[in-house]
C-alpha cells in the first residue's frame, strides 16, 4: 500500500526534510526558485519517490552523492 505525505499536511521523516532543506538552498542560490514555487513536495514514502518529476531527478542525485 502506497502512503502518499502531502506537503503541508504531514510530517516527512528526517531524510526527506534534510532534501528539502538541500534543494532550497540550491535552487536558491542558482537563482532558479521557480521550481519550488510551482511544484509541492508530495511524497511517497513506500517507493522512497516524489510524485513531481522534477523534484524526484534531484532527490535520486541528492540520494546516490
């Protein structure tokens, strides 16, 4: 069974909270918020995925460095 957390209405565990906190700071300072703007972090915490693919291509780099 899929346990999909929704940003804003639950509480992500540690790793995906020190994600968030990565990308941030990233898109941040190469000036690209746009992303974080648009695009919520909602997480499937069975799969260890992201629903938005953008986010999920950063998160697997972040996750193998």
């Amino acid at each position: 069974m899929n346990t999909i957390l929704w940003d804003g209405e639950n509480v992500f565990p540690e790793k995906i909270e020190l994600f968030k906190k990565f990308l941030k700071k990233y898109l941040r300072s190469v000036n690209n918020t746009a992303l974080l703007s648009d695009n919520p972090f909602h997480y499937d915490s069975s799969a260890d995925k992201f629903l938005n693919s953008e986010i999920q291509e950063y998160y697997f780099l972040w996750s193998i460095a």
